[in-house]
C-alpha cells in the first residue's frame, strides 16, 4: 500500500478534552485505535485534528520508509450481522 492509501482508511479517532486542576483552558488529545501509543495534542479541537492529520502522515511515511506495515483499521462488525455468528465463526 502506499502512504495516499494508508492515509485513506478509515481509522478509529478518539479525542478527549482535559481540564487542568487549577482551572485552566481544555486541551485536546486526538489519538487512533489501530495505533498504539500515537497520539497528538491541540490548544483546541479544531488545533488538534490539524495535527492529527500532520502526524499521521509523518508517522505512517517513517513506518514505511522503515519497510514495516502497520496496523490497517478492520471492518467493523455490524449488529445485523450478530444473528450469523455461527457462520462467521465457520469461516
């Protein structure tokens, strides 16, 4: 795959907003599922998603520059399909 391909899935975004103790302004934390341990910050949610864009790009282009693949997001499993899992099991 190449980077434009791996840019394309669809990753699992999770981004929370931490409040200091003190009162101080939220940040944002933005990180993907499929990558353990990869993650951003922004000022604000916007900030942050600008980054997550950045990083993602710069770490999946070292990842394959490096000759590894990483983690693809998996299809999710809908609940139409929950009444088939015998035959997915099967498979």
């Amino acid at each position: 795959m190449t980077l434009a391909e791996y840019l394309a899935l669809p990753w699992t975004i999770r981004g929370r907003a931490i409040r200091d103790a003190a009162g101080e302004p939220a940040y944002y934390v933005v990180s993907i599922d499929e990558l353990p341990g990869f993650s951003v910050v922004g000022d604000t949610r916007v900030e942050a998603l600008a980054e997550l864009e950045l990083g993602l790009r710069v770490y999946l282009d070292g990842v394959l520059a490096a000759g590894f693949a990483p983690e693809v997001p998996q299809p999710a499993l809908l609940a139409s399909e929950l009444a088939n899992r015998e035959a997915l099991q099967a498979s």
